[in-house]
C-alpha cells in the first residue's frame, strides 16, 4: 500500500527549495513570516498554482507557489481565474 505522497523525499525537498527563496503569498502579496508555528493561519504552506484535484503535479516546481496557510485553505481547489475578488471597502 502506497503512503502519503506529501510525507514522502521530494516533496519535502520542494517544500524547502520553496522556503528558502523567502517569496511573499502568491494569493494575496503579503509578506510571509516563515518562522511561525506551521499550524498558525500566516505560516508558509506550499500552494500548488494549478489545483492537484484539477489535474495539477504534486512534485512539479512550475506548479508550486508560496502562499499563507489561511491564504491557500480559502482558495480550495479553485484556480487562479476562479478565484473570488474581494470587493473593496472604499467606495
């Protein structure tokens, strides 16, 4: 039985590859504060561009993205263009 691909070698080192480059969210352009815990909703979480459930590579580093925790968990498997525009509270 195969585990988890997430908790395997690559993807590990994708995730550190991605760390180390210090990139703000891709979603939202803040700046992301990598030394927080990695349950807190401003941590870094590796954000796949295109949504694996949509057809996306898990270990592809074209389809990875920095991104906040908070920031990738309200996308959900939404692609870029899908992705809801905030309306500004300055009318």
């Amino acid at each position: 039985m195969a585990g988890n691909p997430r908790n395997g070698r690559p993807y590990r080192r994708l995730c550190a590859w991605l760390r180390a480059q210090r990139l703000p969210c891709w979603l939202c352009g803040h700046n992301i504060d990598y030394a927080l815990h990695a349950k807190h909703p401003l941590s870094f979480t590796l954000d796949h561009e295109q949504p694996l459930t949509r057809g996306g590579n898990l270990l592809d580093p074209a389809n990875a993205r920095a991104a906040h925790r908070r920031c990738n968990s309200s996308r959900g498997n939404r692609t870029a263009a899908q992705r809801p525009r905030r309306a500004s509270r300055r009318w």
